[in-house]
C-alpha cells in the first residue's frame, strides 16, 4: 500500500474489503517496511542488516534489524486497536523462501545466499519458523480471525528457470530442481498451519511447483499474459483443488469481472466454480499509486467480485 501511515491504510483495508481485510505492507517508509527487509525481521537466529544494494546476513542483529522488528510490532499494535472485534478471515502477508534466498547476501560475501546450499537450507528452516510465531501473534491479537497467509514469490520462476545474476551479473546461479523447490515452499508454508496463498507476480508463474508445495491457492496478475501452456497448467492446478486469487488492472468494475470469466472459460473450466475458487484483487501491489488510487482500486475489485454472478447469468462473453 501507498504512504507511510499504517493506521489510514488499516481504515482502507478494514474499510474497502471488510470481506478479506489485510495487514498492509508500507515499503515508503523505507528500509525494513520492504517485502525483503520485513520479511527478514522473522528470522529466527539469523540476524540481518541493510547494505546499499538491499540486505545481508549479518553475524550479530544491529540497528537496521532493530528498526524492522520495530515496524512490525507497531503495527501489530495499531491492528490490534484497529480490528479487535474483527471476525472472519484475515490476511498477512510475508516473503517466501526462494524470492529471500535469492535477495539476500550472504554474511561475508555480496553472492545472494542461493547460492549456497547450506544457507539456504538454513534460511528456509528460520523462516518457517519465524512466519509460525508472527501468526501465532497475529492469531492472540485477533482471536476471532480465520488466517490467511500469503506467501510471496516473485523471484520463484527466475530460480527454477537459473535466471538469478551472481553479484558479479556476469554469470547465473544454478535453477533449483522444481521438487526442491516445492519442498523447501512447502516447509515455510506448513509452519503458519493455515490457509495459504502463493503470490508470483513474474512470468511464468509455475503452478505445479505451487501446487506441490501444498500451497491452498495461488495468486498472479492476469495481464502477465500466461500463453497457451501457462493456462493449461493453471487448469490442471485449479482441477486439483488450487485456488485462484486473481489480478486485475482493469479500469472498471464490469471489464475487471469480465478478464476474470474470460480466463475462466478460456481454460474450459465450469462457471459454477468461479465463484467459489476465484478471489479477484488489485495487479502486483498498490505501493505505486495515490491512496485515493488504491482505495478506488481495492473497491472495485470488491465490486467486480460481486458482479461475477450476474455476468455469468447474463451469458457474458
């Protein structure tokens, strides 16, 4: 989300989808508010700090991780004042494992720490457990939630596929093996014990390798354009039970429901499912626009939602 002020984007989340409100991610307000940085802050053990290209692993916590632990539990504080008496599912969101693996250097080197096995293997173990205690906090705040966690993968396809730079940019670190990969998801998102969602924003947004993690949905933008392949592994995903929240830039409530029943029926799948397997939301991340621009975004993806039904009644094509 947009700004700096947690408490105005809780009152939009609570506000404009009090069906699926969220606790916002507000990278503004600079290092250790970013995906990597926030993220990094739930590792047990395994102390992080800032550089000027990103973040590291660091042999002893200093301020930087200080400053992150800080911003998470202020706003855990500010949820808590804000939806004590929310009930129903709610969302968090943190980094997956392969997307920090691969953003993260290594404690004496610039090398990201997918390229060593061992701290990777290491890293997954920390974040799993260090994603089980913040839900578990997250859970005492709001004891009336059904929590969703999202798991966030943009760099996944770049790992499988060995698309990562070393530090160098001169060469590519190795792809991972897809069951591996699979695995060490899978390890992170077991640890919550709750519903999950997979988000990859990239390309070739890799299904089965979501789908084997054991992930409960997948999340992805629909202008990434999946090609002829990436629908027939989303339909062979869905049909094994995957979930589906997707993104849409569209400008209007009627053209956003539309891409999604266009897709759903491009891929042969039965219009009764849609609305019991889709959650229609904003393309990758608000951060970008005004706060009016993300408001009016999260609105009409609550209304477009709604109006799924009665398109699909009307036979719209």
């Amino acid at each position: 989300m947009p700004g700096g002020d947690i408490s105005e984007a809780l009152a939009v989340a609570l506000g404009e989808v009090p069906d699926l409100p969220f606790l916002p991610e507000l990278p503004a307000r600079g290092p250790g508010a970013d995906l990597i940085g926030r993220t990094a802050a739930l590792l047990v053990d395994m102390p992080v700090q800032a550089t000027p290209r990103g973040w590291r692993l660091a042999p002893r916590p200093g301020r930087d991780l200080r400053r992150a632990i800080d911003l998470m539990s202020a706003d855990l504080d500010e949820l808590e004042g804000a939806a004590s008496s929310y009930r129903g599912p709610f969302k968090i969101q943190v980094c997956g494992p392969w997307t920090l693996a691969a953003s993260l250097e290594l404690t004496r080197s610039v090398e990201p720490a997918l390229a060593d096995p061992g701290a990777v293997a290491d890293l997954t173990a920390s974040l799993a457990e260090g994603v089980a205690a913040h839900a578990a906090e997250v859970r005492r705040r709001l004891s009336g939630v059904t929590l969703l966690i999202q798991v966030d993968e943009p760099s996944l396809p770049a790992v499988l596929a060995g698309s990562v730079p070393t530090a160098s940019g001169l060469r590519r670190l190795p792809g991972v093996d897809g069951q591996v990969a699979a695995d060490g998801l899978g390890e992170v998102i077991a640890a919550p014990q709750g519903p999950t969602v997979v988000h990859c924003c990239a390309r070739d947004v890799p299904f089965d390798c979501i789908t084997r993690s054991g992930a409960t949905a997948v999340a992805f933008d629909l202008g990434q354009q999946l090609g002829r392949d990436g629908e027939d592994a989303m339909g062979e995903a869905v049909e094994s039970g995957l979930g589906v929240f997707a993104g849409t830039a569209d400008p209007d409530d009627r053209s956003t429901a539309a891409a999604v029943i266009d897709l759903w029926r491009r891929i042969g799948l039965p219009d009764k499912q849609l609305s019991e397997l889709v959650v229609v939301t904003p393309s990758c991340g608000l951060a970008g626009e005004s706060p009016a621009g993300a408001r009016a975004a999260l609105a009409r993806c609550r209304r477009a939602a709604r109006l799924i039904p009665e398109l699909i009644e009307e036979g719209v094509r």
